[in-house]
C-alpha cells in the first residue's frame, strides 16, 4: 500500500477510533498452556495509588478534538523523566519536568527545521525526539530543546503506524496492515535490534476477526505490553475473552492467562452517552456494540506486573467519578489483586512508578486533565 492508502486508513481511523471493541486477534491458539483465575491471590489489594498532581489537558488541541486519541502514542519521557506531548493540530510539543511543571513548547506547523509536518506520535530514544511525518515515511529528529538534528527516511513501508515503543537499545513498532480491499486488517508487532532497520523481527500478526469492512464498525486499540526482559503480552480476543497471550522475545508463545469473566452489556448511562455522542454514525450505518469489551488496556509497571482495565470505564458513561475495575497480574501471570479506581483507565500509561491517566473532559467547561499518581505496594 502507497502513501494515499496510509492517508485513508489514518483519515478513517481518526473517524471512527473513538470507542470500540478490541478484537485483538482472531482464532485461540490452542498449543500452549492455560491459567486462568477464579479468585485472585490477595482478597484485599495491596496497592495504594497517591495522587501526585493534574496537567491541565485542555490546552491540547488534539486531546480535546479526538477525545478518544490514543495518548500512548502521543507522549513520551526522556532520561531526566520529563514529559512530553505531542499536540498533532498544533504541530508542536510541549515539556513538564517530573513534578508536572510546564517547562517550555517548541514546534509548529510546516516543514522548515523548526516545524512538523502532519506529525502524529513521537518517541524518545538516547534522548532524542523522534517525531514521525509525511504519514510515517520519514522521521523529523530534534534535541530535546526541539532544536532540529536531521531528517531519517524510513527504508521501508511501516502500515498505519500506531505506537512506537523503546525498551533498551531496541525499537518497537505497533502497526496496522489492511488489505487492498479494505475488509481485513493484522495488528503487527516488529522490533528492530539496536533500533537498526535492517535488524528486523516481527514479534506477532493478530488478525483483526471480523473484518475492517471500510471503516464501518469500531475499532478500539489496545497496545501490547513489552516487559523488561523481552517478553510480550497481548490480548487474545479482547472483546469476548479475558485472556493475555504471553510472547517470549523470538515471538513463540510461551502461555496464556487471565481470570474467569463474563460479558456484560453496557450500563443504561453508557448506552445512553454513547448513542447521544455517535447518533450521526449511527444514521451512516454504524452499530454501536452490545458491550464493552472485556480488556480496554494493558501496560505494565515498575515492578514488571501486568495491569489490565477491564470492561466498561469512565470514558463510556462520560462520567469522571466512574471507578474503573482493574486487575494487577504478576510477572508469570498468575493474578493478584483486584480493584476500583477512577485513576487508572483505558487511557493511561505507566512510566517510573507513575500512571498517567487522560481524564474525560469535564461537560460543562469542556477542561480535561492528565492526573498523574504513584503506585505503592
């Protein structure tokens, strides 16, 4: 697929990402071993999450414009852990030191060595900014004073780009790949050694069960979890299973795991919310779905656990006092605590000990926060 493809499928994605079910892949792999819970290990959770502070989002064009934007792939951190964001209508980045502080915002629209052109994530790496352009055929890389370094071509096609990840020396791509007929779509996962182009392995390829069919359903995404050792943890069927495929670092499973759970339809405040916000969808031909998807996101933590959001959050009900209900897995997958939270939902992000979490935007004044707390065992 050419550049005008990629351009479609990003157009399509920014229509229709807003709320959905994350098929994650298509048919169980059954050659390899099963656990799941029915209870787990600790009856009282032993984690406590302290609120640190709010950055004010709403500044943020791009998060008050997509409400359901993917911030994973819109912020990163550089070694002192200052945050970043990525503003893709502004076409600029701004900076907040580790207690939150705004620092400073450089970029704007264009070409020249101080601009981006159609940016649409960035990623950190050896404390370089790596800002993807031209629909993720060429990367723009700036100090981290957005002072501009160079132009790198990517040598090869990357399909519909969603996250770039950095763990070590390696680089990590999330991406979509749709067929010419725009019915089927394989969420891929590569890394490439070294962050070297030419060193590349493609780590999983999850069919996208029942068809892209042009953009006419939801497509919620959820990103895989890259532990500190390599390993990967992905959703099976995060729609209809509570199950986690575990990868070793070659892309061979290694196991799967998850907990007993039971589909749910939606709440009648969510439905409600939801029919409201998409009714001109609706006319078009879009269906809402029945229920929420079993997992709405996965990342893992300092500690090398694995957390999961699950089923309906927040952002369906529309509702900022909504308590998530999360689930905290060990390192080997076995289940250890269980959780309501307002503070962790399917749109946080876990760096250093701290999540990150977009709030909904507030109704009336339209404000909207990123709250940022740590994580005490």
């Amino acid at each position: 697929m050419g550049g005008d493809v990629n351009k479609y499928f990003k157009q399509l994605f920014r229509a229709f990402i807003v709320l959905g079910i994350a098929w994650a892949s298509g048919a169980p792999a059954e050659d390899i071993v099963r656990t799941f819970d029915a209870r787990p290990k600790f009856e009282k959770s032993r984690v406590e999450l302290k609120k640190l502070y709010s950055i004010d989002a709403t500044r943020f064009q791009v998060l008050n414009r997509e409400p359901w934007a993917m911030i994973a792939s819109k912020i990163d951190f550089d070694s002192h852990n200052r945050l970043y964001i990525m503003d893709s209508w502004a076409a600029a980045i701004s900076v907040f030191d580790e207690d939150g502080r705004y620092l400073r915002s450089f970029g704007r629209k264009g070409q020249g060595p101080g601009e981006f052109y159609n940016p649409s994530m960035l990623f950190i790496k050896n404390d370089r900014i790596h800002v993807p352009q031209s629909f993720g055929l060429e990367f723009k890389i700036v100090d981290l004073e957005g002072r501009f370094l160079s132009i790198q071509r990517i040598p090869k096609h990357l399909e519909n780009l969603f996250r770039f990840f950095v763990e070590g020396d390696d680089l990590y791509v999330f991406s979509g790949k749709l067929d010419s007929s725009f019915t089927h779509l394989d969420f891929v996962l590569r890394r490439f050694e070294g962050g070297r182009w030419e060193r590349e392995k493609i780590l999983l390829t999850s069919p996208y069960s029942p068809g892209f069919n042009m953009g006419k359903g939801f497509v919620e995404i959820v990103f895989p979890a890259v532990l500190k050792d390599g390993r990967i943890v992905f959703p099976e069927d995060a729609a209809r299973r509570y199950s986690l495929i575990e990868y070793d670092p070659t892309g061979a499973h290694r196991q799967a795991f998850g907990r007993t759970y039971q589909v749910h339809p939606f709440s009648e405040k969510a439905r409600g919310q939801l029919d409201e916000l998409y009714k001109g969808q609706i006319k078009q031909g879009m269906k809402i779905p029945a229920s929420p998807a079993a997992i709405r996101n996965i990342f893992r933590d300092h500690r090398n656990n694995i957390w999961v959001v699950v089923g309906e959050t927040g952002e369906d009900t529309d509702d900022p006092e909504f308590e998530n209900t999360v689930d905290v897995f060990g390192p080997d997958g076995g289940w250890l605590y269980a959780f309501k939270t307002k503070f962790v939902s399917r749109n946080s992000i876990c760096h250093d000990g701290k999540i990150f979490t977009l709030r909904p935007s507030d109704p009336v004044s339209e404000s909207q926060t990123i709250d940022v707390v740590a994580i005490r065992y």
